[in-house]
C-alpha cells in the first residue's frame, strides 16, 4: 500500500526499495522518521528488526512507518535471499542504528540476528550497504570499534559518521542519513566531474556597518550542490552563507573576492563553472570608519569585473552554465537576452527568469534553461526540482 507522503519532498528516491535495519541502540526511536523521511522522497522501504531492537522499539512502529510487515525472524521465505541476495529486491541496506556489537559482527561475518544476516548476504551479493553507527562514545573509540568501522570501508560499507556529544556517538541526522542515501543511489551520471557553483549575492562594504548587497538568498546555487553531489560531481560551493551541507564550501564576500575564489578553484582543475551567484554589477571605496547617520548621503559606485567573461578568457573551453535575471519581460525576450548573454560569453546553458515574477529569496521558480541550439525549456517548482533539471541539461551537453 503507497503511502500518502510519497514524493511529497522530491522524487530522487523513487524507484529504489530501501532495507532498513534496525538495531538494540536507543537511538532505534529516531527510526520512525528517518523512514517517512525517505518515503517523501520515493523509496518503498522494508525493515528488519534484531530482538534486542523490539526492546526498545515495538515492530507495529515500524510497520505503521514503512507500511509493511517487519521482519523479525528468518522464515522458510529466505527474506535476507529475497531482498539482499543476488538479483534480490533491495537497492540498499541501511543500517540504522548499528551498534558496536552489530558493526563487529558484520566485520567478521558473524549473522545470528535477522539484521547480521541481512548484511552478511548484502555484503556477500554486492548489494550497496550503509551503516549508521551509534552508541557511546567511549565504545566508539574502543580501538576494536575503530578497526571494525575500517573493516567495513575495506570492504566497500558506506559509513555516515554520528555526531560527536555530549559523551555519545549519536545517530547522524535524518537529513544526513538521506543525503548519502540519495548519492548512493543516485545516477552517478556526474560522477568524477569536478564542479564549481556561485550563489547568493555579494556583501560591498559602505563602512564597518553598512553593505551594499541584493535580494539573493543562494537557495538556488544550495540546491544545485546538492543535486550535482547527489550525481556523484565533486562539488565546490563559493558563498556567503556558509551552512551545514555536504559540499566543500569557499567564503567570498564581495564580487573581487568570489573572483579570485573561482579562479583559484577552476585552476586546480575543473569541469564546469555554474555562476549561479547575483554578483554585484557595483562596488565602491568603503571609508575606514562607520559614516554618520542623518545627513544626505552620496556614494560613488563603480561596476565590478564580470567573474563570467574573466573566467572565459582565462579558460576558452571550459564549460560554464550562467545565470540571466530580468524583469517584466515576456518568455521570448527572455530567450532572445538568454541568447545575447550567450554569445556573448560562450556559454554553454544560460537559466534565465523574470525576478518580478518571484523566485528571489523564496523556495520556488520559474526559469528557462536554455542550451546554444537556443532549445528551451521550461522549469516551474521547488528548487530542488529546477536544480535537477538544469543537472539534467547539463549532462545532456558534457
């Protein structure tokens, strides 16, 4: 039976039947949610549950956050066969949590629980596994842990690592767990392709107060690196807004210094640069000391230097997707300064959209992509979709 939180947060899981394995840690309560979480975007998702698990967390949970009955014994059905065997119906096995004494016997191939047994045949068939470790801290720095965690990478387990506190090794977060999920079962179609994104807008120093900037969030450029990272892209975000995300990020305030971030990121090699960024078109001599309020104010502003055509001169053939904001123009205008931008820089996708429209600052829009044979085509959502498409554009031309 589907669940009704189907793709209700995206569609990058649909297709893929997901295993979770659900072990005797506390943290087995967190596991409700991570599943519904994956549920939202696509997955069918089983779970397996060892005794020591129910202790802790009844199987009608799991079965309410799954919608199918858990698997609580191997049965005459061969259930680690019938999903983790060769050619089985699982695309991953997720354990979460996994406890020390379950990472240890995985490593030696010990399987005297559903949830080992499970993994055995995952790990034995070439089936994806990941592990979600959490205990202790103290049993996590065990050495015997330590060596058991190294096992598993040896032999190809994908480990999202718990967060470090308050004296305990805990369960990695849910968006976390999904992220990796969502790479590891993901196309793979940018995989070693090394990208470098812009986003969000530029600070300009006034004084040691004030800045001179723009309505830009970097939500846009956010999503895009997550997209390309979830294709397998090694990604370098350059911004202002540093956040928690799974991508190397560079801070560059103003326009000059996200310059000189690019041109030092696309010269230790690069495949593609998407200036997704609104970089400032002004910047100015900022004084030393904060200017004083209440009297009329005149600033000099002078225009910055085009990251886009400095880039393109220092690397003619690079592949570079740009960014074409207007406003209150019709879609064929749009296409024909989409174009004009295009040539004029060489570009190789340009995304364009009419800001008075919306989309600065919020979490939908409307953009056409647009490749050189002038094909358009048009994105309309979340964000997180429109990054996808434009990913999808963009392997269409590497």
């Amino acid at each position: 039976m589907p669940s009704d939180i189907t793709c209700s947060v995206s569609d990058t899981l649909c297709g893929k039947t997901i295993v979770v394995g659900v072990t005797g840690s506390i943290a087995a309560v967190r596991v409700v949610d991570l599943i519904r979480d994956l549920i939202r975007r696509g997955a069918e998702v089983h779970a397996v549950a060892s005794a020591a698990s129910q202790q802790i967390l009844h199987p009608y949970a799991l079965e309410y956050a799954t919608t199918h009955p858990v698997i609580t014994e191997i049965t005459g059905r061969v259930e680690h066969v019938q999903f983790c065997g060769v050619g089985g119906l699982a695309d991953l096995l997720l354990i979460a949590p996994a406890t020390a004494n379950t990472i240890g016997k995985m490593a030696c191939g010990i399987d005297d629980t559903p949830v080992t047994t499970f993994a055995t045949t995952a790990l034995g068939s070439g089936k994806p596994v990941a592990v979600v470790p959490a205990m202790h801290e103290a049993m996590y720095r065990h050495p015997a842990v330590l060596h058991n965690l190294d096992a598993l990478r040896a032999m190809g387990v994908t480990l999202i690592d718990p967060r470090l506190e308050e004296g305990k090794a805990k369960i990695a977060d849910n968006l976390a767990v999904v992220r990796e999920v969502e790479r590891l079962l993901g196309p793979a179609d940018l995989a070693c392709k090394k990208i470098i994104i812009t986003s969000g807008s530029n600070a300009e120093v006034i004084d040691p107060i004030r800045i001179l900037t723009n309505r830009a969030s970097g939500k846009t450029g956010i999503a895009l690196a997550l997209e390309a990272r979830r294709r397998g892209a090694e990604v370098t975000l350059v911004h202002r807004f540093i956040q928690d995300i799974p991508v190397r990020q560079v801070y560059a305030e103003s326009a000059r210094e996200m310059l000189d971030a690019v041109l030092a990121e696309v010269a230790k090699g690069c495949d593609v640069l998407i200036s997704a960024a609104a970089v400032a078109d002004y910047t100015l001599d900022p004084q030393a000391e904060k200017i004083k309020s209440g009297q009329e104010l005149v600033l000099r502003l002078k225009p910055t230097q085009k990251i886009i055509k400095t880039v393109r001169e220092a690397y003619p053939h690079l592949k570079i997707v740009g960014f074409k904001a207007e406003t209150g123009v019709t879609d064929e205008e749009l296409v024909l300064r989409a174009k004009k931008s295009m040539q004029g820089a060489r570009l190789d996708l340009v995304v364009a959209n009419d800001v008075a429209r919306g989309g600065m600052g919020t979490d939908d829009n409307r953009v056409l992509i647009i490749d050189r044979l002038v094909q358009r085509k048009v994105a309309e959502g979340k964000k997180s979709l429109i990054a996808k498409m434009i990913m999808d554009a963009l392997v269409e031309i590497l």
